[in-house]
C-alpha cells in the first residue's frame, strides 16, 4: 500500500523531557531555554564536561533511575487492555538497560543484571504497567521511534489492531555518553544546529514518549511515513545526500497540496547537518526548517516519538519553537532561528536519521 495511505489517528500523546511534559517543554523551548548543562561524561567517575540534558543524576540506581519517570509518563496513557491481540503495545528504545550493565561491572553488584538487556526491561515494563503478551520490540539507533510508528500503522490497517500503543524510552547512563564522547562528537561545546562552524558538536538527553494510534477520525493524524537507509557506512552517510532526499520524496509527494513546516534531525553534526539541511530546502524550499535537540539534546532512539508529542503541543499552543542553540549562517536559508506562529501551516514533516544512512520522515497533520 502507499505510504501516503498508511495514516493513522493520533488518540493521544505525551513526552517526558528534563524541563516535563509536552507543553512544559514547548514553553521552555519557546523562551528559548536549554535543558543542556555541561556533565561529566561518567558521571560520578568524573571525564570531561560535556552537554547533557538529565531529569536526574545520569549513574544507575536499583531499580533503574528512568522507572519513575516512565511511571509518572505511562499515568497519562488512555485506558485499555494494553498487550492485548486488538490493543498491542510496541516499545522502541536505542538503549534499553544498557546502563544496567555498565553499572554490574562498575559495581559488581548482580542485581542490575535483571534490567540490563532489551528483553530485560522491556518486561520490567510489562510487569510494572500490567501489559499483556503483545509486545513488539523495535531497536534501529535513532529512527526506531518512526520504525515503532510505522510498524504501528501496518498494523492497524491490515486489521491487526484497534489501537495501538507506541512506547520509547532513552536515558542517558555513563556508558552511552563515555561511548558517544570517545567519538569526539560529544565534546565540551554545546551544539548549534546547523550552524556553520568549525567543530561539530551534539548534546545527549534523557526523553521519553507514548502515541496512541487509531483508525478512528482524530485532530491530528500521521498521515504517511518514509522509511530509506542508505546502507552506506557504519556512521556516514553519502556524501552526495541521496538518502536523505530519497527518504524525503514521498513525504514530498503526499505533502504536496499542503503548507509545511519541518523539524528536522538537526543534533549539531557538520556533514550530516549540511546533507540534511540542504536535502530539505530542495524538497521544501519555502518551509521553515527547525531543531530543538540544541536545547533537549538527542534523545536518541526515542526522538522521533518525543519529538512528535513537543510538535502536537506546539501545534496546540499556536507557536512553533525555533531553533535552540543555532546561529546564523546557517546551512540553508530556510533554518528558523526564532519561533513562529502556526497559523497557516496546515501540515509538518518530521525527519529523524540515524547511524549507517538510516533515515525516517512523517507527515504531520491536522484540522
């Protein structure tokens, strides 16, 4: 089927970032606040400063530290037979418990090892939000949120499904930031996406989300979804920027009678921000471009789901967050620096991408 008719009604959706839910972040992200602050990359084992955007202190705790957050996030998810055949959940997620494990070797303590692996945790939140069996499991670096809501409207459009819930979380622990610093894109500069500059940079965030999709008429609708990986390079994409224009096309075609704006990827990155900036300004020559990962970090595999619950609340407040941390020049003209009003909008795209050219893109709509 086409992707173009592959949508899906958003019932419900919420995030969890350092500055709250949904419309707390947005209000923090239209005053132009950042959630980053400079953070030994090992936490208590010290490092070096970099930027990190935390709801706590990032070394692991028994139980993990991100089961009161996702607690306080689940309270907000519509009632029903969660886990069920006609109600599954899909959970996505980049890390997992991953920190668990850093922390069993830190400590020698066995009791992180019953959350330390994705089967692990997963069922830890089985366990703790009273899902049933069905539980499908998506893990694809940063575009596992969009393969979570892809896989959820195949779902509901073959009939497999009445409801469907999306659910991503990504915490920072001492192994993922000492990870993403030894690649030196993590370091001591705050990011500024895509801004030209000499040294690239990114920030790491804490972030959570939950989407429930339906078939039933909804305010806001994802109307299609774009899925393309380049298969290129363990970390790089193309130098030409064919994957990131592939991953557009179709989302550009199903947009094509509509006024849009774009939240891009954006973390901070030089070559791929440029790919992708450029990308977009071809595709999407007169609609604005933004990136809030300056203020709330990347929040990885979780983005595209935290990223989709801050634009729905935007939507609903009627302004449209700029760029946090960008600075012109820019890589395309088309970059908003400032927030806007979403008045005569009446659709978004938003893009995530991920290690080795993977790439995802939806479109946003709403009444």
């Amino acid at each position: 089927m086409p992707a173009d008719q592959l949508s899906a009604g958003i019932e419900a959706c919420d995030c969890l970032t350092p500055f709250g839910d949904a419309p707390a972040t947005v209000a923090a992200l239209l005053a132009g606040r950042r959630a980053l602050e400079l953070t030994p990359a090992l936490g208590r084992d010290g490092g070096d400063p970099v930027p990190l955007a935390l709801t706590g202190p990032m070394d692991e705790t028994l139980p993990p530290r991100w089961v009161p957050g996702l607690r306080q996030l689940a309270s907000g998810i519509p009632a029903a037979a969660w886990g069920s055949a006609r109600a599954p959940v899909i959970v996505t997620s980049s890390n997992f418990g991953v920190g668990s494990l850093y922390a069993f070797i830190r400590s020698h303590d066995a009791r992180h090892l019953a959350y330390g692996t994705p089967f692990k945790s997963v069922d830890l939140l089985r366990t703790e939000f009273d899902w049933g069996e069905h539980v499908h499991v998506f893990s694809h670096a940063c575009v596992s949120a969009h393969l979570g809501l892809a896989h959820a409207a195949r779902l509901l459009h073959a009939d497999l499904a009445d409801r469907v819930l999306v659910f991503s979380f990504d915490f920072i622990s001492p192994f993922v930031a000492g990870g993403f610093h030894s690649l030196k894109i993590l370091n001591a500069l705050m990011p500024m996406p895509y801004a030209v500059r000499e040294t690239g940079s990114i920030g790491l965030g804490d972030g959570a989300a939950f989407a429930v999709l339906t078939r039933k008429a909804a305010s806001y609708r994802i109307a299609s979804n774009s899925l393309y990986n380049e298969m290129f390079h363990f970390t790089g994409n193309r130098p030409d920027g064919s994957g990131f224009a592939a991953c557009m096309a179709s989302i550009a075609t199903a947009a094509a009678a509509r006024r849009v704006w774009i939240k891009g990827h954006g973390t901070g990155t030089l070559e791929a921000g440029r790919l992708e900036a450029e990308a977009i300004a071809r595709r999407f020559p007169d609609a604005p471009l933004v990136s809030w990962k300056g203020s709330l970090g990347h929040t990885l595999g979780s983005c595209g789901l935290v990223e989709l619950a801050v634009a729905v609340a935007a939507l609903r407040a009627g302004r449209i967050p700029g760029t946090v941390g960008g600075a012109a020049p820019s890589f395309s003209d088309t970059v908003a620096l400032a927030p806007f009003d979403s008045a005569g909008f009446d659709g978004a795209v938003l893009a995530s991408n991920a290690f080795g050219g993977a790439h995802a893109a939806l479109l946003l709509t709403h009444d």
